[in-house]
C-alpha cells in the first residue's frame, strides 16, 4: 500500500502475521472471556456449560474480550487513567482487522461483514427453500430446525444486514466524505460500533448450538419464554447490534449537523445525506426501546419476572418489538431511497427533480413511520385500534410518493446510461413499487386478516427489503466502486449479474404472492400437496438468486484485484466525494472543501463545487 | 482525554451538541421503562415500598447536583475543579449503596407485577448512577492531573449533563413508583 512516510521506522512491511496480530488478540480474548465465565458461572450453580446463566455471562465477558483485545483497551479505556493513547492503527491490509478509527476503515469493516453476513443468511434461506422443493420433510431432521434456521436466517438479515449495510458501510464512508468533513465527530466510538456487531452476528449465528430458537425474527412471546436458551442469545445478539447501530446513529447526526463544509447549507446537502440524517433519527430514537424490550425479555427467562410470558401482558412485547419493528422497515428503505437520488441524476445527466419534495417526503416518512406499528398485530390487537393505524399506514405511501416523483421526474428526458449502478436502481424503483402496493393492501384491516401470515406477506416484505433495499445497495456497491477501491468493476459481469439478480428475485418472490393467495402459510417445513408445484418453482428460482447474489459480489472482489485504475471521478459526480483522490486520503482532502452551488446542477453549467 | 486540544468555539458547540443526542437516547429507554409500569401494573403502589428510603436517596442526588455544579464552575473559571466533583461522586455513592440495600431488604414480591417493574427500573438506573459515577471519576482524575482549562472542558461538561441527567431521572422515578 502508498502510507509508508518516513515515520514508520520497519523498512518491510509487518507481515500477515504482524497485520492480522490485533484481531487474533480479539478474538483469542474473546474466547478466553467467554469460555472462562461460562465454565466459572456453570461450575458455580453447578449447571451444564450450555445453560442460561452461564451462557449469557459469558457472552458478556466473551463481547468485552473481544473489544478490548481489538484495541479498544489502548486506545479508549487507557486514556480514562492518564496515559496517552497508545494504539498503532496499523497500515496496509493491517488497518482492516485491528481497532480504527478513521471512518473510511470502519465503513470497509461494516461492508465486508455485512456482505459476509449476507451470504451466510443466504444460505440458510437455500437451505429453507431446499427443504420446501416438496411438501414433506427432507432436508432439515424436525420441523423444530426448520423453525431455527429461518429464525437465524431473519434475525440475521434484518438486524445485521439491512439496516448495517447501507448505514454501517456506505454512512460511515461517505457522510464525512460527502460533507466535506476530515471524520466523523466521535471517532472512537465510531471504531467501537463494528466491533459490538461482530459478537452480535455471531450470537445470533452460534445460536443453534445451544437450541437455537423457535420463535423467527420476531422473537414473540409466550413461546419465547419457553424456548431453548437459543433465544438468550437471540436478545443479547440484537442488543449488541442495537449498540452498533446506536453508536452509528449519534456519530451521523452529529457529524451531519455540525461538520459540513463552508457553504454547505442544510438545503445543499445531499440526497443520501439527508437519508442518512432521517435514518439516524429513528435509530436514535427507537434502537433503545427494542433494547429495553430485549431486557425485560431477558429478565423473563433468567430472573423469574413474568413481563411477557403468559402470566404477563405478551401483546406488550409485540408493541415494543414493532415500535423499533416498523420504523426498522424506513431504517432500511430510507437510505435505499437516498442511493436512487443520488445515483439517478448521476445516470441521466439531469438536475434532480423536486429536490425539496423529496427532502419532505423523506421528513414525512419519519414522523409517520413511528406511527403504523400496529399493522403488523391486526389480528390481535383490540378493535378500537384498527382503523387509526389503517389510515396511517396508508398515509405514509404518500411521502413515499414524493421519492417516487423525484426519481422519475430526474429520469424524464434525461440522457440516460444504463451502466450497472444505474440498473440496479431502476430495478430497486420497479421492484419496490410492487412491495409498496402490496403494502397497501396489507394495510387494509380486511384483506389483512385474510393475508396475515401467508407468503403474500412472506413475498411483500422481500419485495421491500430485498427489492429496494439489497438492490439499492448493490447499485450503491457499484456506483461507489471506484472511489473506495480506486478501480473499475468488470463491467458485462457487472451487467450480466445484475440481469441474472433480477430475473431470480422476480420470479421467485412473484411465486410467493401466488403461494399466499392460495393459502401457504408462512413458517411451515411442510404444506399440502397441492402447492407442491409453486413451491418447487420458487425454489429453483431462489437458487437462481442466490447464484446471482455469488457473480454480482465475486465481480467485485475480483475487479478489486485486477481492475484498471479509475481516475477520481468515473461518472462525472459532482458531490463531493468525487472531487477528491480515490480512494480518499487520511482526512479526505487535501485542502478544506468549499461548497459554492448545489450538487444536482448536471446538464447546462451552473453551479459547481471547488475542492 | 489527555490530549486536550484546543477546542474552537465551533468545536465545543459540535461535542455538547451530539452529547445530547446520547443523553436523548437514554432518555428513551427510561420512557419505556416507566410506561411499562403503568401499563403492567396499573396506578397505586404497595404499602411495603420503602418510601423514606427512595426520599433519602432523592435528597442525596439532589444535594449533590451543587457541588457538581460548583465544580464545573471553578474549572470553567480556569481553577481546579476535581475535589468539588469527588464530593459530587461520594453523594452519588452513598445513594447507590442506599439502593443496594434497598434490594438487599425488599419487602415487595419480585413476582408481583409492581415488584418486577420496580426492580427493572431501579436495576437499570443503578446501572446508570453506576456509569455517572465512574464518568465523574474519570474527569476528576484527569482534572487533577491539570488537563483541563478554562476553554478546554467538554469532557467535564459531558460528565455534568450525564449526572444531571441520572438525578433528573431518578426525580421522575421516584415519583413514578414512590407516589403514584
């Protein structure tokens, strides 16, 4: 790599070993924690290693063995006692698998691991769609490691992929970047918040080892408090990513409020910013609750409460899990949403359209999406609360709308290049319009209580997720491509993945409305033979998916590897990361940035920006 | 810490600013503690609640919001702050300990529905007298190592805003599951 200044004294490079010390620390520290406390708690209540208490104290000294060894002990715990800060941030390769604190490092981290994450999940979804080619059990041994696998599969996705990949990666990437700031305003907590993730996947991950849980993403009690003590691991793993993400939220806030450039006025600031800034807000906001809840659910197993369990009032966990739960949903979309407008006016040469429209409409979806938590429990909620979250839920397809007209007034006599990142988007607007409207329909009471449960919710929801937001951040992957590896992707690989993506996704998941409307439950390791037919469809398809997930992500690493050098600015962006070197230097930029127009100005000269 | 650079006025007004946002997602978790006492167990509190106990430890917090500020105030005025802000701590210890015997001695079913919010409350703002207290400590150990000055004290600002926020919450608390 190009840091070696004359200050780092070794002539030759540290070696894998040298590179990778701190992380093996972690992790050797981290095993340490947590195999010493889950034998010292076990040895004294005289219980198996595999039991509650146990189990969940080690976690916790297994979680601090992990940071501390990563270099937080150094680098952030030290100092409370006096010493300077003494931690060497490595170089090269190096910089990657130790504690850090520059933001660009950090969103690397949170890429790779998402991506990492991703394609585990997604091979336990293989495993479930294997499982359902036929309508008898065949793959999996019960139906009770059927009901474990999808479990791992959703916590994983939602938690540890959606909303960390966008905002994890690309947040804590480009925000500084975009904002013409040198990092982010709490470094050190910035370099934390990856490391609260990985005890969080793997928690979630290992959890079958100890019974997994049977209870799927949503983690619903009664049944919760009579699970295996997979499902302490479940509240622990989404506690720990619920501090990462925290840790994100507070770092884009503030850095977005009071970092940006000279003349970067609130009303300049870019569309994916502007996401970012909203997502953080609900972050901020509800990431606490569901961890409070996490708690009480906890205390239900371990301590002997009854907050949740059937001597305690169970509909109140679903309130508390769907107040994170749905705004959880624009915490995912809403940055999806900031890709597409910032990627499209790239692609089409044109000034965005109705920048301040979308701007309210991404306002507007934060203050609704806290108000629709109850659609996901219209069937057992109280009467009375039906139509009011009815209409909100319906209301909030309005600003939704505004991204909508943004998008497609940009692309409106635009001069279009469908390069990889531009189809990504395009497909993401084509498949998220169909998860949009079909979330109308389930928020209807009466066709609701029809749906609930079957795979048309099963293919809504991935039409949101996986259609809006895994596509969006595959264009995001792409579009960015040259800025943090300095090279160009392949691009008829690119293309040709992303075709492949499409076609797997749509035939598939098209599938699952079918399923639901003739009545597929979801959830179910068997079914009647009668859906025989469209469930092996769907299969087949999904591996077609899964395949193409494989070609899309291999291109990239293997263009980082061997793909030619891609200048500062590829696409001819004018915000700012595109005007400086790819990728950024230490700081960002070689001079403070000043920002001296608005950023969508394509097409006839006004405008621009100085580095 | 200990490299305190010098802040410009842009710098201190981005590092009290985004504390707040920490403070306000703290806020939350107690939001939700004390509506879920409501909803679980409704208006009205057992006879066996140890009401001069939660008043002592009420008072304690109270009483040590004044040092506390006494503190921040010599360091603001560029003096050493640190022995103010180690009487702020030693109130704010003596009001856990009042908690932790307050545990040891409960009178209130754990099971019952009142008892388990009251420990879950109570247990959670432990947590966070506990987490005050050792910022507290921190900053008046780097203030006695003279790292501070009059222009240079976010951290000891931070700390300030932390306790106060941990008093003003047990003020809430104590009126949620003392009086109510």
């Amino acid at each position: 790599m190009s840091e070696h200044s004359g200050m780092i004294g070794e002539a030759a490079g540290p070696g894998w070993l040298g590179h990778a010390a701190p992380m093996l620390r972690a992790a050797l520290w981290g095993a340490i924690g947590f195999l010493a406390a889950d034998w010292a708690v076990a040895a004294a209540l005289g219980s198996r290693l595999g039991a509650e208490w146990p189990v969940v104290t080690g976690f916790f000294a297994g979680s601090t063995g992990w940071v501390l060894g990563g270099g937080a002990l150094e680098a952030c715990v030290r100092p409370w006692f006096g010493p300077a800060p003494a931690w060497d941030e490595g170089i090269g390769a190096g910089r990657f698998l130790r504690f850090h604190s520059d933001h660009k490092i950090i969103g690397i981290q949170y890429l790779v691991s998402a991506t990492v994450t991703f394609l585990l999940a997604g091979l336990a979804a293989m495993l479930m769609r294997l499982e359902l080619m036929t309508p008898k059990l065949d793959v999996f041994a019960d139906a009770q490691q059927y009901n474990e696998a999808f479990g791992v599969h959703g916590s994983l996705m939602l938690f540890a992929v959606s909303v960390v990949a966008i905002v994890g990666g690309f947040g804590n990437y480009f925000v500084p970047v975009m904002v013409g700031a040198d990092d982010m305003t709490y470094p050190r907590l910035n370099g934390l918040s990856w490391w609260f993730l990985v005890p969080g996947v793997l928690a979630i991950l290992l959890s079958p080892l100890v019974g997994g849980f049977q209870t799927g993403w949503t983690g619903y009690a009664p049944l919760a408090a009579q699970d295996a003590v997979g499902q302490d691991l479940y509240y622990l793993g989404i506690f720990a990513l619920g501090l990462s993400s925290l840790f994100t939220a507070i770092n884009v806030i503030a850095t977005t409020l009071y970092m940006r450039a000279p003349g970067l006025s609130m009303g300049r600031l870019p569309m994916f910013v502007w996401a970012m800034l909203v997502t953080s807000v609900l972050n901020l906001i509800w990431v606490p609750v569901i961890g409070t809840g996490m708690i009480f659910a906890l205390a239900d197993r371990i301590l002997g409460t009854h907050f949740f369990d059937a001597q305690g009032l169970p509909l109140l966990w679903q309130d508390l899990f769907w107040l994170f739960g749905h705004p959880e949903v624009y915490i995912i979309m809403l940055p999806a949403w900031g890709l597409w407008l910032e990627i499209i006016p790239v692609f089409s040469r044109k000034r965005l359209f109705g920048y301040g429209w979308a701007v309210a409409g991404m306002l507007g979806v934060m203050f609704l999406s806290s108000y629709v938590w109850t659609h996901h429990m219209f069937t057992t909620v109280a009467d009375s609360r039906l139509v009011p979250f009815m209409t909100t839920t319906e209301l909030i397809s309005i600003p939704t709308g505004f991204m909508y007209i943004a998008a497609l007034g940009t692309l409106w006599k635009g001069r279009i290049r469908l390069r990889t990142p531009m189809l990504y988007v395009l497909m993401s607007v084509f498949n998220f319009l169909i998860g949009g409207f079909t979330g109308v329909f389930l928020s209807d009471v009466p066709a609701d209580f029809q749906l609930h449960n079957t795979y048309f919710v099963v293919a809504h929801f991935h039409y949101t997720i996986i259609g809006g937001m895994v596509f969006a951040w595959l264009a995001g992957l792409y579009y960015w491509f040259p800025k943090y590896t300095g090279r160009l992707y392949s691009e008829g690989w690119g293309k040709l993945a992303a075709w492949l993506v499409f076609l797997g996704f749509n035939c598939s998941f098209l599938g699952m409305f079918v399923a639901g409307f003739d009545g597929m439950n979801r959830r179910v390791a068997e079914y009647m033979p009668y859906l025989g037919g469209i469930n092996a469809w769907i299969s087949v398809w999904s591996f077609v998916l899964g395949l193409a997930f494989g070609i899309a992500i291999l291109n990239l690493l293997i263009s980082a590897a061997t793909g030619k050098r891609a200048g500062d600015n590829p696409w001819g962006g004018k915000t700012l990361e595109w005007q400086t070197s790819s990728p950024p230097p230490h700081g960002n930029f070689a001079r403070p940035p000043v920002v001296t127009g608005d950023f969508y100005s394509y097409g006839p000269e006004r405008g621009v920006t100085t580095p | 810490m200990t490299t305190v650079q010098d802040l410009s006025d842009a710098g201190r007004r981005m590092y009290r600013g985004a504390f707040f946002l920490f403070v306000l997602a703290e806020a939350m978790i107690f939001v939700t503690l004390f509506s879920t006492r409501f909803l679980l167990a409704g208006m009205g509190h057992p006879a066996e609640v140890n009401g001069s106990l939660g008043l002592a430890v009420t008072l304690l917090l109270v009483a040590s919001l004044a040092p506390l500020f006494a503190g921040i105030n010599r360091i603001r005025a560029g003096r050493r702050g640190a022995g103010m802000l180690g009487v702020a701590a030693l109130l704010g210890a003596l009001a856990l300990a009042l908690i932790v015997y307050d545990w040891a001695t409960l009178a209130i079913p754990v099971g019952s529905r009142y008892g388990e919010n009251y420990v879950m409350s109570t247990g959670y703002h432990a947590l966070h007298i506990l987490l005050g207290l050792t910022g507290l400590l921190i900053v008046a150990g780097a203030d006695s190592r003279r790292e501070f000055n009059a222009a240079n004290h976010w951290q000891v600002g931070a700390a300030a805003v932390f306790w106060s926020f941990v008093v003003l919450t047990w003020i809430a608390l104590f009126a949620v599951f003392f009086i109510f």
